[in-house]
C-alpha cells in the first residue's frame, strides 16, 4: 500500500509528458547539466593556486630613468 506499482508511475510519466513535452524536459535536462558542468569547474578554478606577479625593474631604475627623461627635455 506504500509503494506505487509500475502502472502508476507509468502513468505518471504519461502525464508529465502531455504537460511538458518531449523537447521541454530534455532541455530542462540539459540546461541542468550545463549547471552541474560550470560549477564543477568552478570549484576547480578555485583549487588552482594562484601566481603573484613578478616586477622586473627595481624602484631605483624607474625613478633614474625619470631623472634621465627629465635632463634630457631641458
């Protein structure tokens, strides 16, 4: 008495496709799986470490290379 036999979710099932649709529930499905898909890869991005950027000139060379500029205008 719990549990549904096969004829009833059968007919369950022939009611969901006469409300929804063939077409409708696959792209339901479909679009669900393209959820699950981001957020997975999501939470990979997440677990990748990031890299510090790296300067390649010291703070002395960019200021003499001011002054340079400078003495050159004049």
């Amino acid at each position: 008495m719990g549990s549904f036999s096969i004829w009833h979710w059968l007919i369950v099932l022939v009611i969901v496709l006469l409300l929804f649709g063939k077409g409708k529930i696959s792209d339901v499905m479909g679009d669900m799986a393209k959820g699950v898909k981001s957020f997975k890869k999501g939470l990979a991005d997440e677990d990748e470490p990031v890299a510090k950027p790296s300067i390649d000139s010291k703070p002395s060379d960019v200021v003499s290379s001011n002054t340079d500029e400078k003495t050159r205008a004049s």
